[in-house]
C-alpha cells in the first residue's frame, strides 16, 4: 500500500520490522533515488544497507564509487558490480574493455555472447579458448549458421569441419543439390558417409 502511493518512509518502516533484506533494499533505493548527489548513498549507508547503496551508486553508473563501497564493506558484490559495468562498457560499443569486466564478474560467456551478437567470431573464439572451452565448438556452429544463412557455403563448411562435425557440412550441401561438394568433404572427413551420398546422387533431382 504504501508502495503503491509512494510513501517510501513509511514502506521502509514497515519493510524493517516485517519485510525481508531484498524489500528493505529495494524500498530504501527507490527512496534514495528521490534524493539528490550522495545524500541517497549516505541514507542508505546510515541505515545499514551497504548492498542496496552498492546497487545504487552502480545504477546510477557510478561504478567508481560502486567498486570503492563493495571492495570496502561487501567484497562479495564485486562480481556483480563487474557485470553491471560490463553491460554498460558494451552499450557504449566498448568491447575489449567490457570483455575484461564480463571475465572478472566470471561470466565469459556473456562475452563470448557479446561477440558474437556483432559477428566478431575471431574474439568470440578467444574468450571461449581462454575462459570456456566447452563453448568452442558451439561458437564454430554459432558461426556456420550465420554464413549459411548468407549462403556462403566454403565459409559455413570450414566452421562446421572446426567444430568437429563434418556430418552438418554434408547435409547443407546435400540439401543444396551440391552432391559434389558434399562428397568432398565426405571423402576427407567423413568416408564411412561416402556410399550414402552416392546413393542419394543417384536417385537425382527428386531425392
């Protein structure tokens, strides 16, 4: 009720003595976000809820004073003031810098993520080698669809024989009619696939 009329004091007394630290926490920022320059960090502060200050000042993209508060008083909040500056550093398009933060809040694949969104395969590789390996081969597939919905064939084929599976190259080339390449690739990388191509070829157009 209060909530719904805005009347943050008397929600934050009512939060304290029945409501759990996540509502008093939400409640106290909402009433700092109504004060002006630091004085909602020192009210919230004051009132003993050092997590909800970190979250403030890092939502309000304060991230200096953010990371000063949580080294000082909640080490544990450092990751997730990481990831908050991360987000931010991507939304203004800066990536190398906001790769590093997604990697010290512990989250590589929100970087790996990150990359990919803009094509950027080379970097999106490099996190994942570095920091999640069991995110390579899915980047190399990640990569094949994007070339294989522009239909650049050669491309989506080498990505598909980096992720280790060769059989995804032949059936896009099978699906396209290009039982020629399919074969190739066959013959290479998949010669036990080698009869069923030729009988598939065989049958024509209607296949």
């Amino acid at each position: 009720m209060y909530r719904a009329h805005e009347m943050w004091e008397d929600s934050l007394r009512v939060a304290k003595a029945n409501g759990n630290t996540k509502e008093l926490g939400e409640i106290a920022i909402k009433i700092a976000e109504n004060m002006e320059g630091e004085k909602g960090t020192q009210f919230l502060i004051k009132n003993g809820l050092i997590e909800a200050a970190v979250d403030f000042e890092a939502n309000q993209e304060r991230f200096d004073d953010a990371f000063r508060l949580a080294n000082n008083h909640a080490k544990y909040k450092l990751p997730e003031v990481h990831l908050k500056y991360a987000l931010h550093l991507e939304d203004e398009n800066r990536f190398k810098e906001a790769e590093e933060e997604f990697i010290k809040a512990n989250k590589p694949q929100e970087a790996i993520n990150m990359y990919e969104h803009k094509q950027d395969w080379h970097s999106a590789l490099s996190v994942a080698r570095q920091y999640h390996p069991e995110s390579v081969n899915k980047v190399f597939l990640n990569q094949a669809k994007f070339h294989l919905e522009r239909r650049d064939f050669p491309k989506a084929e080498q990505a598909y024989i980096n992720a280790k599976e060769p059989e995804k190259a032949i059936n896009m080339y099978q699906e396209a009619r290009m039982y020629g390449e399919a074969l190739r690739v066959a013959n290479k990388h998949a010669p036990h696939l080698v009869h069923q191509i030729n009988e598939n070829y065989s049958r024509g157009p209607q296949a």
